[in-house]
C-alpha cells in the first residue's frame, strides 16, 4: 500500500498500480510554490502514460519538495521510460522520503518529499 497523497484514486481506477508500468513522460511541469510555513518549494508534475495489457490511461502526479532532478535523452515527442522505482526511504531515516527514477535505464532521477496523485484519465 503507497502512503502517497491521494492514493485511493489510483485504487479507484486500477486492480493493481505499479509504477513500473508507466512508460512515458507526456508532460513535464516544474514549479515553486509555498509550502503551509511559508518556505518556497520546488514541485514537478508529470503526466504520465500507463500501460500494461489491456489498460491505457494518463497518470497525472505531482511531486513535492524535490531536489535533485537529473534528466538524461530526448524529450521529443516524449520522454521514454521503463516504468519508475519510487523507493520509499522513510525506514531510512534520509531527508528526503523517496527517491525517483526510470526503472531500467535511468533518463531521470530525483528525490522528493511528498507523492500526490493529481488525477487518472482515460486516453483522448
């Protein structure tokens, strides 16, 4: 079970979630807003394609309190992915919650504090 925000969206919309099926970055907006003490934070939302088997929907997340962001390859037409590792590392004790990146080939990395699942689509 994610502790991520919004979580029961994604178990509204699919039997079984695994980040490891989302294969494509078609969105990619970074932000700074203010966090509820006032302190300004970096964010990174993402639209994301899932696909495994029959099931094709957009995933739109967002994640908060990011740092170290590193992307690598072509971002045209699409960021190509073999789905995400989202490791958890709260057990840890690490500053930041959880670490980010492409499953196989790592064209992107980073660490955030929080996951928030923005919405789930079908395709257009």
């Amino acid at each position: 079970m994610n502790d991520w925000k919004n979580n029961d969206i994604l178990q509204s919309n699919f039997k079984t979630f695994d980040e490891k099926n989302c294969q494509q970055i078609l969105k990619l907006e970074y932000d700074i807003e203010w966090d509820h003490n006032g302190f300004e934070v970096a964010t990174l939302k993402l639209r994301l394609l899932y696909s495994h088997k029959d099931t094709k929907k957009y995933v739109d997340m967002k994640f908060c309190g990011l740092e170290s962001l590193k992307i690598d390859g072509s971002l045209f037409p699409f960021l190509q992915v073999m789905g995400f590792q989202i490791i958890n590392q709260r057990e840890y004790g690490l500053e930041k919650v959880y670490e980010i990146s492409d499953y196989e080939d790592g064209n992107i990395y980073f660490t955030c504090d929080d996951i928030e699942v923005i919405g789930v689509s079908n395709l257009e």
